[in-house]
C-alpha cells in the first residue's frame, strides 16, 4: 500500500516535469533548421497540399507534433488542479497513474483535433485572402481580425459557461466520474474537460495564429493569461479587462492602417 501511494504522489511531479520538458523542446525546436514547423505561416506559405503524398503527410505530422507540444506546455499547467482531484481519488487504486495519464490523453486529444481544425481554417483562409490580394495590400487585416474576435469572445456568454467549468474542476470531477469502466472514464473525464477548456481558450488560442504559433514568447504570455482566468480566485473578472484590451489593440491596428495622418 504505502509503495502504491508513494507512486501515486510522484505523479504530479511527473506532470510538471513533463511541461518542463516540452516547454524545452519548443525552445529547442525553434532555433533549429526545422523551427519553421512551429510556424503557422510556414504551412500557409508551403507547397504542402500540392507535394507528394509522402511529404504532405511527412510535414503535417510535423505540424501536428508541434501544436502538441504547444498545447501540453500551454495548456496543461492550467489542468492541473483537475488532474490532482482525480489523483487523489484514484490514489488507492494500482492503477491510479494510468488513469490519470488516460484523463490527460483525453484532454490532448481534444486540443489536438482543434488544433488540426485550425491550422485547416487558418490555411483556407490565407488562401482566400491571397487569391484577393489582401495579404499582400492590408496584410494587418488577419492579425486585427483575430485581435478583434478573441476580444469580443471575452464578453461572450459561451466564454463564461465553460470558464466556469473549467474554475469548478471538483464538481467537475463529481459530475463525470461515475465507476464502471475506469479506464474509459478517466479518458471521457479528460475529454470533456477538454471541450470545455476549448470552448473557454479557443479564440485566445487564436491569437497564436496571429503572432505566430512559433513564438515561445507569446506562448508563454498566452499560456499565462489562460491558467490566470481558469485558476487563480479573481481569475473570471480578469476576462473583460483582457477583452477590452485586445479590442482596443485590434482597434488601433485598424485605425493606424485606415486613418490617413493629417496633411496626406
């Protein structure tokens, strides 16, 4: 018993040192050759839909295993405190490390899907834009239109139910751990959460797309921002500041680019 428990309160540790870890491999990866990979604007500006087969799927994996690491180093800390109520009352079990394990697969799962979603939209939309020119003459229109998006999103109702979720991981857990299979409940427990985190981040997440998904220095800015809202006790009136702020930076950029200066 007391092996099983020391086992179990490694875990978290395990957790922390896994975001160590991929925050070092991001901080790696984008000063190698290949940092481009991290690079939203690498895909859209890439030849990639018309390359072989074999390189397409080469490069989208490459893609695919960048966000995965952006979002375990992002968005994992910020579900934690989620993570150590299930530890806690699985900590009895011989497979208590599993089910934890199983629960953050779950939640990767999710952001992974979004984020395949994403880079989709984001590289159809380069598309469109550059078949009208927009990003060659107003290039400022995606990263204000994005600004502008995420921070009216932070003023949305949907914004605040699923933050809520997020901010409540006890009656979370309550809510969704129901016995029988463990296993496949720890990974559906994950899962949801993930939704719901989505559903709270998505536009902020956004925002990558705009800087550059590549940006260490944003992602920890970001990554901030998100674990601020979802955790901390005045984390849920943090978001209309920060709405208001990225509204006024979106309107700015708008203004500085369309306003002509007295005298032109």
């Amino acid at each position: 018993m007391s092996a099983r428990i020391e086992r179990a309160s490694l875990l978290l540790p395990a957790l922390g040192g896994l975001v160590a870890l991929a925050w070092t491999a991001l901080w790696v990866w984008q000063a190698s050759p290949y940092g481009r990979y991290l690079d939203h604007g690498g895909l859209a500006n890439s030849a990639l839909v018309c390359s072989a087969p074999a390189s397409a799927l080469a490069q989208g994996a490459l893609y695919v295993g960048g966000w995965v690491l952006m979002t375990a180093a992002m968005m994992l800390p910020s579900t934690f405190p989620l993570l150590a109520i299930l530890h806690r009352m699985t900590r009895q079990r011989s497979d208590a490390a599993a089910l934890v394990a199983l629960a953050t697969v779950g939640y990767l799962g999710v952001w992974l899907l979004f984020g395949v979603a994403a880079h989709l939209l984001d590289l159809g939309l380069h598309r469109l834009l550059e078949q009208r020119a927009l990003l060659l003459t107003d290039p400022w229109i995606y990263g204000a239109g994005l600004l502008l998006l995420a921070g009216a999103f932070q003023f949305s109702s949907l914004k605040h139910r699923c933050l809520d979720k997020c901010r409540a991981p006890l009656s979370f857990v309550v809510q969704h751990w129901r016995g029988g299979n463990a296993a496949a409940q720890a990974l559906r427990l994950g899962a949801h959460h993930g939704a719901f985190c989505v559903g709270c981040c998505w536009a902020l997440m956004l925002l990558m797309f705009a800087v550059g998904t590549g940006n260490v220095g944003w992602m920890l800015a970001l990554g901030a921002v998100m674990a601020i809202e979802k955790n901390l006790p005045w984390g849920r009136q943090f978001s209309a500041p920060l709405g208001a702020a990225l509204l006024l930076w979106g309107a700015w950029i708008v203004l500085t680019n369309t306003v002509a200066p007295p005298g032109v």
